[in-house]
C-alpha cells in the first residue's frame, strides 16, 4: 500500500513568521516617534518664549547689570526651557510672567520676570535676580524707557573701574 500524497500546505506569511520581533520593533519606534514629537513641542515653545519682546528685554538688562556678571561672571546664559508665559490681545494690552534659569562660570541665578503691556509698551514692575548667598539683585532700577537704551556694564567698561571684572563679590 502507498501513502497518499502530502496534503498542500500554505506557506506561513510574512507575520507568522517575524511576529517575534515586529511587535518590539514596532513598539519602540511608536515611543520613540512619541518621545519626539514631545520634544519638538518643547523647542517650540521654549523658541516662541525666547523671542518674546519681555524675556529679550530681561534678559538685555541681565547681561547689562554689573552686580549679576559680578556674581555669575560672563557670559551669562539663559536655560533651556522657561518656566511661565505671555499673553497678548489686539488692543495692545497683556502681561507676561517668566521664571528663567540663568548660569555662569561663576555659578548659577533664578531670573524672575512680571511684565504688563498697556498702549503698545511693555512696563516692568518685577525683574530681579536671586543668586546664592546673595540679595536679590533688581533689575529695575531704572526707567524702563532709559533702561532700553542704556547697558550699565558697557559703561562700567567704558570707564575702566568695572567691579564685574574683579572676583565675585562676598556677602
């Protein structure tokens, strides 16, 4: 007696075969697309607060103020991601609030920023700087009118009797 012939068999396809490591691979590149489009989101938004008219203008005074280069040395960089934001209407009015991580050779600063726009132009009744072992330093000393135009430590370096160039001050 003869066997019959083998019964046909279909051939597995393609993911009976690989199932094994398409669903990790398949996994990991979801939370990895995930995993950018979240930082993405967060560069945006950090690049949208960076440009704003209030977190340029503290930190031109930051970088202008003799007493916070004298404690955190230069240059002054600002930190990734701030903390805070801004709103604006049509009618030229808002406010905007920011807290910003600044760092130096010398050491490191909390920047923290209250601002209101009212007519078009932007008033700053709080900007100061807390740095460790330290007062606050004010960065609103001036008029914010004479402030935009003036840069204290360019002066300071003008006159040749800089206190930021001698070593941090002791308090």
């Amino acid at each position: 007696m003869t066997l019959p012939p083998p019964l046909p068999t279909h051939p597995r396809g393609w993911w009976a075969r690989h199932w094994r490591w398409a669903v990790p691979l398949a996994a990991l590149l979801t939370i990895t697309a995930a995993a950018g489009a979240g930082w993405f989101g967060l560069q945006q938004v950090s690049r949208m607060a960076r440009g704003s008219e209030p977190y340029q203008e503290a930190m031109r005074r930051a970088r202008c103020s003799v007493h916070l280069v004298a404690h955190l040395g230069e240059p002054i960089q600002d930190g990734f991601l701030p903390m805070g934001g801004i709103e604006t209407d049509s009618s030229g009015t808002g406010s905007s609030q920011f807290v910003v991580h600044l760092s130096g050779p010398r050491g490191k600063g909390r920047l923290f920023l209250q601002a209101d726009r009212a007519q078009g132009r932007w008033d700053y009744p709080m900007l100061y700087v807390l740095v460790k072992d330290a007062e606050p330093i004010d960065l609103t000393a001036l008029d914010d009118a004479e402030a935009a135009t003036q840069c204290a430590l360019e002066a300071c370096r003008a006159q040749g009797d800089c206190p930021a160039l001698a070593p941090p001050l002791e308090v």
